[in-house]
C-alpha cells in the first residue's frame, strides 16, 4: 500500500514536470505572422509559406496613481467655522454632484461628492465636506470624494477648502440640498 502511494506520488511529479517543462519550451517558440489569400493577417506557431517570424511587443504595464491619503478631523462634530482670511483666494467652488434638489437613492447611506473649484486645488489644501452645519470628519486632497454614513432626510451640503490640519478655511461652495433615501423595513412597498 505504501510503495503504490509512492509509486502514484513519484509518477504525478515526474508528470508535472513534464507539462511544466512542456510549458517552457512553447513560451521560448517564435511566432509567425502573414497572411491568407483573403488579406486576413495570421499569426502561428509554425512557419507557413509567406509568413515571417514576429516579435511581439513588450506588454504594457499600468501603475495605477498613488491614493488620497485621508486624515481625520479632530473635532468632526463641531459645527463649520466662519471663514477667515484667505491665503489662496478660490475663484469658484461649485458642488457638481449631487446636483441640487437631488434624491438619492443609495441604502447604504454613501453619498458621491464631486466638486469643481477654480483654480485647482492646491497640494496643501483639503476639502472637506459640511453636511447640515456639521464637519465630516475625513479631510480630501481630491475633488471626488465619498462620504458615508449619511441618515435618510433632507440635508444640505456645502464644501470647505481648508488647510491640511482642516483648521483655517479658504473658500467654500454655495450650498445645495440633496434628499436621501433609503430603504425601511417599516415602509415596505
């Protein structure tokens, strides 16, 4: 019984390699291309008459960017503050998504912001979202952000562009009113 698992053990691994083996060997082949008496361009393995061999090129390679680091607010429950003086005066910052007046229809409570601000966003700048006078607590370094956890109702929603400790405010969006809604077990339809 042993020496038939052995024997079965030692024949899969022998097998395995082969095929492994095998592999290598098809990977290393050329690649043929030409074409058929219709004008159709062919690519083979194996040389046929009027066919040259072929070099792919090199496959293309994405880096995706780095992510938004995110920071948190140290007071995210504080209403928003007035706006002080400005050090980078924004021409323009404009809620684009949610547009207002908007329903909403997302159960989870995950609400999509993009925003527009004129000029761009400065490298040491954050937006941050205030919805019904309360800061969120996550700081954004892009104009699309995600913010979560938002109750079903009415809200209304402005942007902040704020420094990178979210403290003084240099610039802020018109507010816009979304409604949110979201599925109950009380109100089944």
């Amino acid at each position: 019984m042993r020496r038939a698992r052995f024997f079965a053990r030692t024949i899969g691994l022998a097998w395995l390699a082969g095929i492994l083996f095998s592999m290598a060997l098809n990977a290393e082949s050329a690649v043929y291309r030409g074409r058929d008496k219709d004008g159709n361009i062919i690519y083979s393995d194996r040389p046929f008459e009027g066919a040259k061999e072929w070099d792919p090129p090199a496959a293309s390679r994405y880096s995706p960017p780095e992510m938004p680091k995110t920071t948190a607010s140290k007071d995210a429950t504080a209403p928003a503050a007035a706006p002080t003086e400005t050090h980078t005066n924004y021409a323009a910052i404009k809620i684009v998504q949610p547009k207002n007046d908007e329903n909403i229809n997302e159960n989870s409570g995950n609400l999509a912001v993009t925003v527009d601000i004129s000029p761009g966003l400065l490298k040491e700048h954050r937006l941050v979202a205030v919805i019904d006078g309360v800061r969120q607590p996550v700081l954004w370094n892009t104009t699309s952000m995600a913010v979560t956890g938002v109750d079903r109702g009415t809200h209304k929603l402005l942007i902040e562009a704020v420094d990178q400790q979210g403290k003084k405010i240099f610039g802020k969006s018109p507010a816009i009113v979304f409604h949110m809604h979201r599925a109950s077990a009380l109100f089944r339809r």
